[in-house]
C-alpha cells in the first residue's frame, strides 16, 4: 500500500542546475511503501489528481506517559495513534501519577 505524502510538479532531470524555459515538467509522487522507505514514483495528471485527494500527513506526535516525540502518518489530525516505544498506560492510572 502506498501512503502518499506529496504530490508535485517537477522537471524529470532535477539538479543543481538552471532549466531552459522550454523544459516540460511532470508530476510525481513521494510516498512510503509497505517496508517504510521513502520513494518517488512519476504519474499521468489523472493519477496527480486522485492521490492530491487521498494524501497522508506527516504529524509529530508526543506521548502523554512517555513524552516521547514521535513521527505519525495519518489520514486526518482527530486519529488516535499509539505509541511505538510501547506505552500501554490508561487514562484512569495516568491521572493517578499526577495526583501524588
């Protein structure tokens, strides 16, 4: 499954370099694979269009019994996400250890 995070319009040969005025550009996606490297793909604009409407977000997250920082990739900002480095802490004890 790829959870794309952006879509853009670049030129195909990109570089340090200046481009002539003349040069076409084409869209390409930036996604995550199944594994969770990055990659870049090139799609036709009807594909641009559909994927600029299903992009996932990039958040940096903080656990509440932790204070972790951590990346999450989400569809919207309201998803509830779990901790990775593997916090099972409920809500009821977690306000018990601000209270003492």
């Amino acid at each position: 499954m790829k959870r794309v995070v952006s879509v853009s319009k670049t030129y195909i040969h990109r570089g340090n370099h200046r481009h002539k005025p003349d040069t076409k550009k084409h869209w390409f996606i930036y996604y995550y694979d199944d594994e969770g490297n990055f990659k870049t793909e090139r799609v036709n604009h009807l594909q641009a269009v559909y994927y600029k409407a299903h992009k996932w977000r990039r958040i940096k997250f903080t656990c509440t019994s932790c204070w972790q920082e951590f990346l999450g990739i989400v569809k919207s900002r309201n998803e509830i996400v779990r901790c990775p480095y593997g916090c099972d802490v409920e809500d009821e004890e977690h306000e018990e250890d601000f209270d003492e």
